[in-house]
C-alpha cells in the first residue's frame, strides 16, 4: 500500500492497519515518524525529558504530520490544538499489549480473568502509565476508541487487530482513570451506532450510556473472618434466610434512592435485627432502563452507577460481611436487550446472539438470547461471574431465567424454534455452559453459592455435575411457592377442596436442594402485594399473612422472601418508590414483622428448622389428611437434635383440644403461636408448657391436646424432661 492510499485511507477512516502506516519506521534514510492528528495545528517531537526535537511537516490539511530522525529515538509529542497544547506519547509507537495467551485462552473460551485483561485497563505499558483498550470485534473493518480525550473523533484512535482472535487493541498513553468512552465501529455495511464496552469496569450515570475507564486502585478489604468461614456458613446443613431486595426503591433517603453507604448505614441493621442471614440484590450490573429492574443488563462486569462507584459498592459488600451477613447477587446470562448502544449486532454481525430469530430473539422479553455455542461468548459469561465472585467477595449468584436457557422451544409455539442437533428441545449450549460454571465456581470460588430459578421439573438441576446433574447449589422451588401461594387465596370455606396444594410439595420436597422463594416476581404486574392476596377482612388477612410466613419458615426447604412482605405492604412493589414503612405505626404491621424477627431465630436456633432441609429423614407427616379442618401438623427433626411440633390450622375457626400424637412423653414449651398479642394476633391458642398423656393418637402412644389457634401456627418443643417412647 502506498503512502498515497494509506492517506487516503485515514482519511476515509477505513484504514485497516494504522499500525502499518503510522508511528515511527525505520527506512534506509533513518526513522520516520508519521501522525495522524485531524485538526491539529502543528505538531513537535520532544525527548522523554521534554526536549525539543524537531518539527513535524504536515504533509496535507487532513491531519497527517511527518518528521524524520537520525536514528531510533524515544520521542513525545506536542500536539498545539486550536483551544490547547496536549504532550504525550505517541499510541502508534507502542508495540501489542495484549499477549498471546491472553488471546488463546479468550479464543478457547476460557479466560477467567477478562475483566483484568479486555475493556478499558489503567496501566502501565513499556513504561509508560496510560489506559489499554481491547474489545472482540471480529468482523468489523475498522474499531476506535472515543471520548471526550480525542473529541469523539473515530479517525483518531484507530485500534489495532489481533489476528486470528479477532480482538482490538489500543494503548493510549497519559489517559486517566474516570474518563468517559465508547467504541466506534466500522461494519462491513457501514459505521455503526456508537457501542459501549461490553467488558466495562464502570459507567456513565444512567440514561447516559457511556462506559468509563476504572479506578485500578484496590480495594481494601477487612472481610478476611467472614471468607474463611464462609463455606461453613453456607453449607447444606446450615440456616439460610435471604431478604431480596432492590436496592433503589427499598428505602429512599431525602426523596431519592439511597448510595451504596446510605444503604449499608440503614440496610445492615435492620437486616441484623431481623435476624436474616442473607440479602440477595436484584441485578445491579449496569443496565440502560430501570424499569427492567436490572434484568436486562448490558455492563455485565460493572455495578451501576445510579448507586455510587464499584468502590463504594465493594465497601457496602464488605460491611455486611463484617456484620455477618451474606449477599447474593442475581445474574442473567439468559439474554440481553437490543439496545443500539449494547451487545446486538455488535460488530454488525449476531456476535453475541444466535442470527436466526428462532434461536437469538426472545419474544416475550424483546431480548437477544446469547450464543453460548460459541467459545468467546461461553467464556465471557463465565469470566462474568467468576468478577462478581472474586472482585467484589459476592457469596452466591441467582441465576436468572434458568428454564428459557434449557429449552430451545421456551415459550415458542411448533415451527418457532429450531431443534439441537439430536433433535431435540434441549439447547446443548447452555446446558454446558451452566454445569461448566457450576464447576468452574466449584474450584475458584470455594463456598460460593450458585441458585437456580428453574421452573421445570428438569432432573437433577442441584445434582454434582460428576453425577451428571447442573452443579447448582440449590434450586428455587417455584412448584412450591405457585401451590402455597394458590392455596392461601382460597377463602377458608373452599381450603379443604385444595389440602393436596400443602400435601403435594412434600412429595418432591427432597429431590433437590431447595429455596422457597417468595420474590419480587409475586407482588407485581396486578398480582397484588402477599398480605393483598389473602383473603377474608382485615384480621384475616394478617392471621392468614403470619400463618403462611410460619408455614414457609417450618416447611423442608431454606427461605427467601421479597422487601416489605415481612411487615405486610398494602401496595404491590413500585420500582419508583419506596416500602410503606409508616405501615409499621400500626400494630398489625409491627406485629408481623416481630413474627419474621421470631422465626428467623427459631431457623438459627433449632437445628431441626434448617439441618436436614435436604433429606426425607428431617420431615415426618403427623397430619396430612384433616382436609376437613384445614389442619396440617408434621415434625422436623435434625438427628438426635430435639424434634419440633408444627401444626397449622388453615381456618378462622378456633379448636380447642385437638389431639395430636408425639414421639416423646412428658412436657412440650410453646415456642411460637403465630397469633399471640405481641404478633398483632388475638392471644388465642395454646402457650407456655403442655404434658402429654397416654392417649394413643397418629401412631404414637403419647399425645398432646393443643388449642389452636384460629388461622394461626404453634410450635413446640420438647423439655428436657422429655423421654424417648
């Protein structure tokens, strides 16, 4: 290519390999040095230490300048633009930065440490402390960096490409961490929409959508206590109760969603004083519409800006670990939205999305579904969730639409969906994709929790990959929560025709390791808030309310419970706004809340609530067949733990000594009544110490007579004067 038409090609801003062409190059004469500066004035070369050199000759009005050496030599630049004088390092005149096992391993679909090595790295490169910029583009013709440094000016920061990864890359000495930028691409049909970096550590502040250059400082942490025992904590026989919760419309502080600090000054103690063990946040990787509550994200490496900087939230991550409290983050690797500036057609192409519609285009989220059939895409969700586990110390990551992944026909109609190569309804991809994760968290992020929300009866969804199963750690129970949630709208007179929604659970109950997940999904889109969904008048509502959070708390299966269930939100949740925490004025709302308090601490306490919540020798049936009176009464057990008495009545109606039979004769303490006095309740129902006497009952020699409560729980436990039948 001749001087000519490499000009010529900067200027059209189509050039291939600036590289080629630009920088210093030896010749027979010495070293030429060319520039390409559009709308520069004039330009010098300097030594390192600021000496002038000589002049650069422009060698038309487009930008190009030309100046020639003696000999290799280090030089700078001074750039004299209109309105000021810029000295700096040359880009062209720095070899790649990217290495080759950098590539290979990006190629290959595992590089585990993208977020450390593509996008928008501070750094030093030969010496020299700039920013490194690298974004897979495969087929595009030509990738620039932009920004407010070069004007937003696509033909001066033209990147150079990694053969055969497809991968560009830039240095760009004396840039600072802060700085706001894009790429530009040139697609083999033409310029494309100004794109952020898909592999952004930080962003611009919503509705803007830039990315910007990260603060490579790092983070202090002072959660070494909480990390080392963090696997203990979370493992299968332990207590686990997570509060979800959205981290803008929780708790607003002067009329605005709170940062990551105000959130943590509020947010950790009241978590404490509930005595929940984890919070799990609603996405917050950047994302462009916040009606989408983070569920389309686009920056899957970088926390939003709406909320303060990846440093303040790594800090509102350590204080809970400090305070004991775990944080699960929810992630979406199911698909993403089809937004200009985003992921779709990236580089003019189905880069991260399947090209046909049939497997790319999700039709009921208006989504593109990531190709993770190919390796670079595989490998860049995983290196996805690897930062989140690793970087910011994130306990466990919910994964998001687990169930559309899984089938190829997900909520398509017959000639919608295209088979996998067996023919079949399975997407192979991402079934490899998630037990690949599932493993790689396994080794790399010890203790770390992976959840699935999958509503299928897909087998072995929290079964070991090495058994053949997905890997996750535990499974969401969305059978569980549609049935209970089914059985409790149910005016009481009609509950005895749907006792098999309480019973049926119970036979699938242990073939997973399940969380019971009352989320943000069941207060929304008119489904009502949960106290809205109960029904009868106002004190039904909150007997039926505390009922059913004691019904949860007591049934196999760890716990998670949406913002504002706990003390009985009127309203269905409003991403715009905050709870209604003047609610807590009144007493049926405080009342409920002291219940959530009470059974969080039963599910630390008594290991029978939470050791076994896996295995069928955990649970045992007393009552399952009083349809007629909507009583339900099983005991939880924990191995040679002490028993727990749990019986339900699903109905307003009071029934005073209904016999149930107990495996230990002697005295059994009340520990809860769901409708005490200090719950909001009535005070009616059985407390303090009961005797059980020789009266055969449910197959047990011994039995208790219990006053239950209407529409309320007891309970019990044995004494120590207890004996063993």
């Amino acid at each position: 290519m001749t001087p000519l038409r490499d000009l010529d090609h900067l200027q059209r801003a189509d050039h291939a390999d600036p590289f080629s062409f630009l920088g210093p190059h030896r010749d027979a004469e010495g070293e030429l040095v060319r520039a390409w500066l559009p709308g520069a004035l004039a330009v010098e070369l300097l030594s390192p230490q600021d000496e002038f050199l000589v002049a650069m000759e422009p060698l038309d009005a487009g930008g190009l300048f030309v100046a020639r050496l003696p000999r290799k030599t280090p030089y700078r630049l001074r750039i004299h633009w209109p309105e000021h004088e810029q000295v700096t390092e040359d880009p062209y005149a720095f070899g790649p930065s990217v290495s080759e096992l950098d590539l290979y391993l990006f190629a290959e679909g595992n590089h585990r440490q993208l977020g450390k090595c593509f996008g928008a790295q501070a750094m030093e490169h030969e010496g020299v402390p700039g920013v490194r910029f690298a974004v897979w583009a495969p087929n595009a013709r030509r990738v620039s960096v932009v920004g407010d440094f070069n004007g937003w000016d696509g033909r001066r920061h033209v990147m150079r490409l990694r053969y055969p990864a497809g991968v560009w890359e830039l240095f760009i000495p004396r840039l600072q961490p802060g700085e706001v930028y894009k790429y530009e691409l040139l697609g083999q049909d033409g310029l494309l929409p100004l794109k952020a970096d898909p592999m952004a550590l930080a962003t611009e502040m919503p509705p803007a959508t830039g990315s910007r250059v990260a603060d490579p400082t790092p983070f202090a942490w002072q959660d070494d206590e909480w990390m080392l025992q963090r696997g203990e904590r979370q493992g299968f026989d332990r207590p686990l109760s997570i509060y979800e919760l959205h981290a803008g419309s929780w708790q607003w502080v002067e009329n605005r969603a709170p940062t990551w600090d105000e959130l943590a000054d509020r947010l950790i103690p009241y978590i404490d004083d509930l005595g929940f063990t984890h919070i799990e946040l609603m996405p917050i990787m950047e994302h462009p519409f916040g009606g989408s509550w983070g569920y389309q994200p686009l920056s899957l490496f970088a926390p939003t800006a709406r909320y303060g900087s990846p440093a303040e939230f790594a800090r509102f991550v350590d204080r809970c670990h400090q305070a004991g409290i775990g944080v699960i983050l929810d992630w979406v690797p199911a698909h993403f939205p089809t937004d200009a500036h985003g992921l779709a057609h990236f580089d003019g192409t189905a880069l991260y999305e399947y090209a046909h519609p049939f497997e790319g285009f999700h039709q009921d989220w208006d989504t593109f579904i990531y190709n993770l059939g190919r390796n670079e895409v595989h490998g860049f969700m995983l290196a996805s969730a690897l930062h989140w586990l690793r970087e910011y110390h994130i306990d466990g990551l919910r994964v998001d639409a687990v169930a559309s992944m899984l089938y190829r026909d997900y909520s398509r109609k017959d000639g919608e969906w295209i088979p996998n190569r067996h023919g079949g309804r399975e997407n192979l991809e991402a079934i490899e994709f998630l037990s690949h994760l599932n493993s790689v968290v396994h080794t790399e992020a010890p203790g770390a929790l992976i959840i699935a929300e999958e509503s299928t009866a897909w087998p072995g969804v929290s079964r070991p990959t090495e058994e053949g199963g997905l890997g996750f750690a535990y499974k969401w129970n969305m059978g569980w929560m549609h049935d209970s949630l089914a059985y409790i709208r149910e005016d009481p007179i009609n509950r005895g025709h749907h006792h098999h929604k309480l019973t049926f659970g119970l036979l699938y109950a242990f073939s997973e390791h399940f969380i019971l997940p009352i989320s943000h999904d069941e207060v929304v889109h008119g489904k009502g808030s949960l106290l809205g969904k109960m029904p009868g008048d106002r004190w039904q509502q909150f007997a039926n309310l505390r009922l059913f959070l004691s019904m949860m708390w007591t049934h196999p299966g760890k716990k998670l419970l949406f913002m504002g269930c706990e003390f009985g939100q009127w309203r269905e949740w409003d991403h715009d706004g905050q709870l209604d925490w003047y609610l807590l004025r009144y007493a049926e709302h405080f009342g409920a809340q002291a219940l959530v308090r009470e059974l969080n601490q039963l599910l630390r306490e008594e290991p029978a609530l939470h050791a076994f919540d896996d295995r069928a020798e955990g649970f045992h049936w007393l009552i399952g067949d009083d349809q007629r009176n909507s009583v339900y009464a099983w005991l939880r057990l924990a191995g040679d733990g002490a028993p727990l008495l749990v019986v339900h009545n699903f109905t307003p109606v009071p029934r005073p000594h209904y016999r149930i039979g107990v495996p230990l004769a002697g005295h059994w303490q009340v520990l809860l009544n769901s409708d005490a006095d200090t719950f909001g309740g009535s005070g009616a129902g059985s407390r303090g110490a009961l005797e059980s006497d020789p009266h055969e009952s449910h197959g047990k020699t011994q039995s208790l007579a219990l006053d239950l409560p209407p529409l309320g729980c007891l309970i019990l436990r044995p004494t120590g004067d207890a004996v063993d039948l």
